[in-house]
C-alpha cells in the first residue's frame, strides 16, 4: 500500500483491510468492493451491499473512492498482488453479487 492512501485523513485503510480479510458479512462485502477496485474484470460488486455496512467502513470506502477517483488511479496502482493475498485466499471466489 502507497502512501497516498496510509496519508488519506479520513480513510482508515488499516480497518477497512482487517474487516475485509475476515469470514463476516460485512468482511465479504468490503472483500467484494476491494476486489472490485483492484480487479474489475475479475471481480464484479453490487453497489447495494454498501448499504449493509456499518458506518465506519461505509465512510472508509467512501475515502477510498474519493482518493481514487481525485488522484485518477485504479487500486491496483496502489496495492499490490502479495498485499492483496489475504483477501484473495478468503473471497477470491467471488465473482458475482
């Protein structure tokens, strides 16, 4: 992870990538948005499952958004495979919503 997002004040990278890498509802929705970022011909995400997020993350990925989109990068500028691993290992199944 670059230091675009480690620097983002109001982005909480390190929660939004422990929640994702655990065996939840909720770890699987941000898998699937994370997944989605990094890889979206792989990786597809239904925008509803947003919705099912505590605030906490909503917000983060909210962030992260904003930083993507201002910065004009994809995720997997700034995150790399082996960073990505855990979340692979759990949910890179998920393909589809």
């Amino acid at each position: 992870m670059t230091s675009t997002l480690k620097q983002e004040p109001h982005l909480n990278w390190e929660r939004l990538w422990d929640l994702a890498a655990r065996d939840t509802s909720g770890g699987r929705r941000i898998a699937r948005v994370l997944l989605s970022l990094w890889d979206g011909a792989t990786f597809s995400v239904d925008l509803q499952d947003l919705l099912c997020l505590d605030p906490g993350p909503f917000h983060d990925l909210l962030a992260l958004l904003a930083v993507l989109h201002r910065e004009n990068l994809q995720l997997d500028r700034l995150v790399t495979p082996h960073q990505m691993q855990p979340i692979l290992h759990l949910w890179g199944t998920v393909s589809s919503p």
